[in-house]
C-alpha cells in the first residue's frame, strides 16, 4: 500500500514540475488567496454610527459623549429629539448603535449618586453588536473612573 502511494506521489509531482502553468497554480495562488484573506477578512470594527439621545444636555452629558466620539470605535451620524427618532434610524440601518441620556443625568453625577445610561444596538451583525457593546462599557467605565465627580456611570 505504502508503495503504491509513493509512486502515485512521485507521478503527481513529476506531472506537476513538467508544465509551467501547473507549477505556477500550485504555488502563486495560495500565495495570493493568503494575502487576500490577510487583507480581506477581518473583524476590526470601527467607526460604528452612533445616534444620540441626549435628555440632560448638561457639561457632564456632553463629556460622556465627547469620550465616545473620541473613541475610534464610533461616528455621531445624528443627535435625535425622542427615542421613537433613534429606533427609526436603527431600523432603516442608518446607524448601528444609539446612546440614551436620561434626563438628571449630570445632577445625579454631581450629587455623587450612580447615573444610568441606556445604550442601544442593532443586533444584526453579532461581531459588530459585541464589539460596539464592549467598547460602550469600556469607555463608560473609564468615564466613570475619570470623572472629576467621581460618580459610577453604568452602560
């Protein structure tokens, strides 16, 4: 059996060493297809369109929402008037991901008490949704942490 399948081998490449185009299929094109799924297939995510509900419109609103604008994981595509707005954007696939800001947020914060934001996704695309999530907790929980108030901000 061993013999058969070393002979069948030995053919095969003699076959393969004797004509060009053969030779160049065997070795350019997985050359190629590894630098094109290097290239090709990824699962970064960035720039994720982020619809804003801001209902506190305070300094301490607009931090948080500067910490996710500087985040390179999100794009403000719009700040909306009502959360009937933000799902209407998330539906027709205008944005990925929406932000809420209940009113009394920033008194909540100054007055050293937890303050709760919602944050919305567009559970469509899984990689995307989990991603956008670990990096809405992320930046809240630095926020939290960096805040010259010192309150918990939850996400």
């Amino acid at each position: 059996m061993w013999n058969r399948l070393r002979s069948l081998i030995r053919k095969e490449f003699i076959q393969i060493v004797r004509d060009p185009r053969t030779l160049a299929m065997t070795f350019v094109i997985p050359v190629v297809m590894m630098f094109l799924l290097g290239y090709a297939a990824t699962n970064d995510v960035r720039n994720i369109a982020l619809v804003v509900l801001d209902q506190d419109r305070t300094p301490a609103s607009r931090q948080l929402i500067d910490a996710y604008r500087v985040a390179d994981y999100f794009v403000i595509a719009k700040y909306v008037a009502t959360e009937d707005e933000l799902r209407a954007m998330i539906d027709d696939n205008s944005a990925r991901a929406g932000i809420i800001i209940p009113a009394g947020y920033g008194r909540k914060l100054a007055g050293w008490q937890s303050a709760q934001v919602a944050f919305v996704l567009d559970g469509s695309d899984p990689t995307m949704a989990s991603t956008a999530l670990a990096a809405a907790t992320l930046i809240g929980q630095a926020q939290s942490t960096c805040a010259p108030w010192s309150g918990s901000i939850r996400v």
